[in-house]
C-alpha cells in the first residue's frame, strides 16, 4: 500500500469519527426532544383522565385501569377493589385540610399511579389511574430511539469513511500525480542533463583550441541533437502526469508504426541491428495521435537498447483491439522484473546507445488512459513487449 493510500485512509477514518460525532449529538438532541414531547403528551392525557373520570364519583364507567375511591363521614368506598398502596390517605388527609386539589403519585407492588384528590360536594373523591402501560409505552420509545440512533451513528460512520474517501481520491490522486511527476523528473533528466553539460564544456575547450569547423559543426548539432531529446523527455512526462480526459479519436496505428520505424532507422543501422515491421493492414485505434506516437517510440528504442541483431515491430487488427508487438533479439526479461514499475527493472541493457525516453512504466500510463494494457510475453523468446488498445 503506498503513502498515499495510508494517508488516504487516515483521514477518512478521522473524517467519518468526527462526522459520526455530529450526527451522535443531532441524533441525541432530537431524541431528547422527542422523547419530551411524547412524556408530555401522555401527562396531558393522563391528566385529562383524572378529571374525566372525576366526574363519574360511582365509578361506573371508569376504565380497567382507573379507580374511583369517595369517602363520606369516614367511610370508604370504591368501584372495585383497590390495589396495593390505595387509597392514599396521606393525600385525602391534605386535602380534607385544605379543601385543594392534590396530586400525587403512589408506588406500589411494581407499579405506579397518577393520583388526584379533590373536595366535591361535601365529600372527597379521590381517582387513580395505572400508570403501567403509559410508563412501558415511553419505555420502548426510549429504547427505540436508543436503537435507531446507534444504528444512525454505525450509518453514518460507514457513509462518512465512504464518502470521505471518495471526496478526497482526487485530491490523493493529485498529490500520488505530483510526486510521481517528480520522481519522473529526476530519474529521467538527470543523465541526459549531465551528457549536455559535459557536451558544452568539451564544446568550449574546442572552441579555445580552435577546433575546425566541421568538428564544430558537429559537436554543435550533438548539443541540438540532446536539447531536442530534453525536449521529448518533457512531453513525454507531461503527457503521463496530465490527468485531464484523454483526447480520443480513430487513429491508424499502423500508419504511425511505420513512421516511427523510419524514423528510428539510423538509430537501429548504427548499432548494427535490423529494424523491421510487419504491418499489412490499417489498425485503427481508439487513441491520441502523438501520445501513441511517443508510446510506439518509446517502446522501438526499448527493443533498440536491449537487441543483438533484430528488432521486429508487428501490428494486427483483432476484433475488438489493436494489438502492437515490440519484439528484439535480446536477453529478454529475467523472472522477478518489474518493467511497468517505476526504477524497479533490472533488465541488463545491450550494445546500444543508452535511451532515456518514456519508459515503459510511462509506457503503461499512457496506454491505460486509452482503456489498454502492456505486458510482457514470456512466452516468447527475447524481449518482447505488447501493446494492446481499443479499435475505433
């Protein structure tokens, strides 16, 4: 896992606790709300029933859970029978004092009950009602909300770690984009940098020592001759770190093969080795003319490095892919390599002139971003390198 894939995970991880933590106390806040309103709603109605059935001092038609208890000259009586903890005498005392109504609450045997006590008409009522099922009922709504909130936290901890990953990938993908970019940079400038340098001083001794100018001419064209490749070295990077959609159209990769092979002709008759393609047909890919060209390139001066005697590039048409294959005489690639990843390839290089192009872990970048791939045939012998991207 990279550095930026832990960082990545870090602060998702941060991002979703601290976005879990938010939703815990909106979730608490509106829980607590709730649970108020609906503990007041069931005192009101608690309280409406005491005066209702108040008015009804027999007790006829009081509900199951409510009782009517009057007492005249001593005397109690009541609709029913009386549960443990009624009457409760120390309230009809109070309010046979003071002629007010009291409001009480008795607990007894496990259970609790609202009661009210008045003076009606020279005698005193007393009704209570069983507070059980409303006290249950505000039971399971606090453990409801208890439940939905944690299961909420656990969502929208999940949602966040999710979400923050996704919101920040491009902004790791920008920073992994930039240190590549750099490393890049570096590997690939820092030869051909130093071979411009040492160019220019022997250029200036010559010039001390007033060299013909032929010799000049020459050294001069060499000096062009590396600026240029600088210059390909920094398309070539550019176009690997640029993250914007790829330009894609129907291009003939055939065509650009050829092209690129005649080009690379006198490279591959200095070093004594046979450049050859087999390209019969058009191959039409869906891609971008000049990152293709610099791939094609990159990968001929590859084969060109590492050849003996012969480097053959093939292009064929299939069904639904071009397939472009690179293939040299050379040692090929050792079991443990790692072409496609940055400095990791140890291939042992040929005869040839030393090449400080795309490479091919650019190689890849650049075909990925056109919906290919690159891979190495072990198959076959020698170095062999194919390229594959989607037909047009």
């Amino acid at each position: 896992m990279t550095a930026e894939e832990l960082a990545l995970r870090r602060t998702a991880r941060r991002l979703a606790l601290q976005f879990a933590a938010v939703i815990a106390v909106i979730v608490a806040l509106v829980g607590v709300l709730a649970y108020a309103l609906v503990a007041a709603s069931v005192a009101e109605s608690v309280d409406r029933e005491l005066s209702i059935s108040g008015q009804d001092l027999r007790g006829d038609e009081a509900p199951v859970d409510t009782w009517v208890i009057t007492v005249r000259d001593g005397r109690v009586t009541s609709s029913k029978t009386l549960p443990e903890g009624l009457p409760d005498t120390a309230a009809l005392d109070q309010a046979g004092r003071t002629g007010e109504t009291v409001d009480t609450e008795v607990s007894a045997d496990g259970r609790s009950y609202a009661v009210r006590t008045r003076v009606e008409g020279g005698l005193l009522v007393q009704v209570a009602i069983d507070r059980h099922e409303s006290d249950e009922e505000l039971t399971r709504l606090a453990w409801s909300l208890v439940g939905a909130g944690a299961v909420g936290v656990a969502a929208a901890t999940v949602g966040g770690y999710l979400l923050s990953r996704r919101a920040m990938r491009p902004l790791t993908d920008a920073l992994a984009r930039q240190r590549r970019f750099v490393a890049d940079a570096s590997h690939e400038l820092r030869t051909p940098l130093t071979l411009l340098s040492t160019r220019v001083q022997l250029l200036r001794r010559r010039l001390a020592g007033e060299t013909s100018p032929a010799r000049l001419q020459a050294e001069t064209d060499a000096v062009v001759a590396d600026t240029a490749a600088l210059t390909a070295i920094l398309e070539d990077l550019l176009i690997a770190a640029d993250d914007r959609p790829a330009s894609v159209g129907a291009v003939d990769v055939a065509a650009i093969a050829a092209e690129v092979v005649t080009a690379a002709g006198a490279e591959a008759e200095a070093g004594g080795i046979a450049l050859s393609l087999d390209a019969p047909t058009p191959a039409v890919a869906a891609a971008g003319e000049a990152p293709l060209r610099r791939v094609l390139f990159s990968l001929i001066s590859n084969a060109l490095d590492h050849a003996h005697s012969s480097v053959t590039v093939a292009v064929t048409e299939e069904q639904r892919v071009v397939r472009v294959r690179v293939a040299d005489d050379g040692p090929g690639f050792r079991d443990g390599d790692r072409p496609f990843e940055r400095f990791a390839s140890d291939r042992t290089p040929g005869t040839g002139p030393a090449h400080y192009g795309l490479g091919l872990a650019l190689v890849a970048d650049v075909v990925a971003r056109y919906g290919g791939s690159v891979r190495v045939v072990k198959e076959l012998p020698g170095g062999v390198v194919e390229a594959t991207l989607p037909r047009a």
